[in-house]
C-alpha cells in the first residue's frame, strides 16, 4: 500500500489538486513537504495535530517533512475559520510562542539524528522580514489577482462582517511561504486543513507564475473532523486536550482517549496511531464482540499518549490509572498525585495533628461529626489506600506522602485530596 493508499484507507484526505501527479512523484522518489503553523498561541491542541499526523506519515515512509513556524504570518493573522480580526501580539510573545512549538515538533519529528530523519523546522520570519513594502507590491502583488482572491472561501466568508487588508493579505504571505520553499529546500507538496484549500491553491498558482507551469507542486488537505455525534472533535467540557503537558498533563491526555465512544475510536485509531489496517481491523472486531473490554480504546490511548509524551509519561499515566482503579494510592508519587488529582475535590489543612472525625469535617469531606463516625465505624474511609475503622484515629502531617498531600477515598469511587499547609 502506498502512502497515498494508506491516506486515503484512513479517510485523511479531503482534496487533492492532482492526485493522479502526486500519487506517480511520490512513488518514484522521496519528496519535500510541508505543514505550517502560527504561534498565536503557545500549545498545539489535538485539533492542530491532525495534519502533523499526515506529515509523520509521510517522514515514516521516508519523504522528508519540514514544519514551518509562522513567525511572520502569526504576526498578521489567518482569517480562516473566524468572523472576526484577530487580536494582534507582541513580537515578543510571537517568539516565545515560536520557541515552545518548535520544542513540540522536535518531539514528534526529531527521532535521533536530524539528517537521518529527514525533518527541518524554519521559521517564515527569516525571509518575510526582509522583503520591503515596495518589493511586496512590484515582485509579488502584480503576480495576484484581486477577483481571485476575493473567491477563495476563506476571504468570501468574511466579506459580509468585514476583512482588514492585513488578514486579507495573508494568502500572498503562504504563498510566498510555498514558492520559497519549492527553490530553497525542494518542497513540492503543502499540506493543510481543510480551510487552507484557498491558501495552498494560491501558493501553487504563484509558483506556476514564477517557476514556469511545468513546475511539479501539489497541495494536499484533510477533513474536517467531526465525532460520531456531529460535534466538532478535539474539546472536551469545553476545553481543548493540549500537547503541552503544563496545560494538559499526560495522565489527562490518556484519559480522553481511553473515554472515547466506541463508535468513533476506530476512526481515531486510524488517524491517531500508525497500526497497520490488519491490527484495526483486529480492533474493531473487539469492539465488535467485546465492548466492555475497551481493548479498542487502551490501545488508542496508549500509542497516541507514547506519541505525543514518550514512554515514560505513558507508564506514569498508566500508573495513575490503575492506582485509582484499584485504590492502591499509596505509593504514587508527588507528581503523580497532582496529575491524577488535578480536577478532584481538594482541600487544605493546617499542619497539626487533629481527630479523623474532626477533619474530616473540617476538610469538607463529610458533613457532620456523626457521619465521619459512621462512615469510620463502617469502613468506609480511606487514607492513602488504607482503611481506618478507629474514630479516635489522629491525622497529621506524618501521614502525608511527600509531607503534603493525604488522599481520602471515601466508600468505592469518591476521592478527595487534602494539602497540608
């Protein structure tokens, strides 16, 4: 199967704009391509991985992927996907943003040695920057048509609320983006989302002009994607999953995958994992005959967390999960427990010691001294993993793990962690 086969099997693609050429380049030799982002912002969500995942593909089957770090055209702003101008930033938070992507991308792309791997990372302000308003208007304006421009979807769809001529000028950055890597760095195929068929289609025109229309340049875009209930994926209760592990840590991260519905995890496994059609096909037959294992989506949340966060944060969010399953806490690290209990009921406690019943009712976790008795008499309390059935029990900072943190779990599923002053 060639990587435009497997593409396609895996419904990652949504236009081509020569499928036939592409298809017969890639098959005779290992070509240049590209994925850009912005850095409007300092994380990549899920959402923005999906064309990275092309782009990985790609590099696995031995092309050579370049990721382009919009330093320049972050600063003007895509007007794709919006109904309003975006808020402009600081060059100085456009580069920090620049620097924390760029370290991103290197984890995804950069396995070993940069040569071997075929992968580079540029930065479009390193040649936007230098071209001069005049050279703007004379070597590139004259190249682009209004009308055309004004056709694209993305700059259509913003004609009736109103579009800034800076947002509108966006598609002759990407353009210029495109033909400077196609002479620079041999790059013949742009790969975007679907709102970026204007961009990457005005990018090839331009080339053509340019280069001559003999000139062999493909773009290449990926659905929308959508879960199985029409709602856009990549949220969860309103917030996005993020690849920074400071704003979505890596147990949370395998958490949404392992709760994805069993109708939308074999397209996930097919777009989010590099297993073969025969493993998938072996996993959604256990979907199939064994729902309730969810052996579908454990192998989802366990080669796309390894991905993303590499093994060692894998084992740790794996760790997490049985400690919580099983209730055997008690030997979770510091760490772990802030990951694992970051949107569990929390409270603080002064550091002395104090009578479990008391506390408890002091820390928010029951009601009255009463029900802290009954719920001790009756087993029901635990302290890092560990039962305690004596009402005249005294809690204290020695009971910490890393002298801070004591988990309550209070009967089978109500967990409650407590932060020693």
């Amino acid at each position: 199967m060639s990587i435009i086969e497997d593409l396609q099997w895996r419904g990652a693609i949504n236009q081509q704009t020569d499928a036939e050429g592409l298809e017969k380049l890639v098959s005779k030799k290992a070509i240049g391509l590209y994925c850009g982002v912005d850095p409007t912002g300092d994380s990549m969500h899920i959402g923005h991985l999906i064309p990275f995942m092309v782009l990985k593909r790609f590099q696995l089957a031995g092309h050579k992927p370049v990721v382009l770090i919009g330093g320049a055209t972050g600063a003007i702003g895509d007007p794709s996907g919006r109904n309003s101008e975006r808020s402009l930033q600081t060059m100085d938070v456009i580069n920090e943003n620049a620097r924390k992507l760029t370290e991103q991308m290197n984890r995804l792309f950069l396995k070993g040695d940069t040569e071997a791997s075929g992968f580079r990372i540029v930065n479009n302000y390193d040649w936007l920057s230098r071209i001069s308003m005049l050279e703007l208007l004379r070597d590139y304006g004259k190249h682009f048509n209004l009308n055309a421009m004004l056709a694209k979807d993305v700059v259509a769809s913003r004609l009736e609320v109103g579009i800034s001529f800076t947002e509108f000028t966006y598609q002759i950055l990407q353009s210029i983006d495109f033909h400077h890597l196609f002479v620079n760095h041999d790059v013949q195929l742009q790969i975007g989302g679907a709102d970026q068929w204007g961009n990457i289609t005005a990018g090839l025109d331009f080339i053509r002009r340019m280069e001559g229309h003999e000139s062999e340049a493909y773009g290449l875009t990926i659905p929308l994607m959508l879960k199985s209930d029409g709602t856009k994926f990549g949220k969860s209760a309103g917030n996005a999953i993020w690849l920074d592990p400071e704003q979505t840590t890596p147990y949370e991260f395998y958490q949404f995958w392992l709760n994805q519905q069993d109708a939308d995890v074999v397209k996930f496994l097919k777009y989010f994992t590099f297993l073969s059609k025969e493993e998938i096909d072996e996993l959604a037959n256990e979907i199939a005959t064994q729902p309730h294992l969810r052996v579908a989506q454990k192998r989802l949340a366990e080669e796309i967390t390894r991905f993303v966060h590499g093994q060692e944060a894998l084992d740790e969010a794996l760790q997490i999960t049985d400690a919580l399953f099983t209730g055997q806490v008690q030997h979770l690290s510091v760490s772990q427990i802030e990951q694992g209990f970051k949107h569990m009921p929390q409270s603080t406690s002064p550091a002395e010691p104090s009578n479990l019943a008391v506390w408890l009712v002091d820390t928010g976790i029951v009601k009255s001294r009463r029900e802290a008795r009954e719920f001790i008499n009756n087993g029901a309390i635990l302290i890092n993993g560990e039962k305690v059935t004596d009402v005249d029990f005294e809690i204290s900072p020695e009971h910490a793990i890393g002298n801070k943190y004591v988990i309550v779990r209070r009967g089978k599923k109500n967990y409650h962690l407590v932060t020693f002053a």
